[in-house]
C-alpha cells in the first residue's frame, strides 16, 4: 500500500517552508527520481518520447578566475 502524506498550509510561505523540508529529508536518491520522472512527462509532453533522454552538452569546459 502507498503513503500519502497530506498537508494543509495557511500561507504560502508555511506551504514553501513544508516542501524545503519534504524534499530535504527525502533524500537525493528520491529527488534525482522526481526530476528523472519529471524529464520524462516533458519530453511525452513535446511528443520526443523516443529512445533515452539524453544530456545536453554544449559547455565543453569551466574555467575559474
């Protein structure tokens, strides 16, 4: 069976505060998922559901000052 968690916030900075928490002590495993998750519903949305999402890689390299 799944957890729902619920929460009701009276302002949104109470509603903001909440989901610093939430995603702070989620973890980064399950913020990586949520974000993975998310590209993929972005990419069914633009119609590139094809094959593996893959990286953008147009900055070849950083250099600090």
């Amino acid at each position: 069976m799944r957890k729902v968690q619920v929460h009701k916030a009276r302002s949104w900075r109470e509603a903001e505060a909440f989901n610093a928490r939430f995603w702070r002590q989620a973890g980064a495993p399950a913020r990586l998922s949520a974000v993975w998750l998310m590209v993929g519903e972005f990419l069914k949305l633009r119609g590139k559901s094809s094959g593996q999402p893959r990286l953008r890689r147009s900055v070849q390299n950083v250099e600090r000052q």
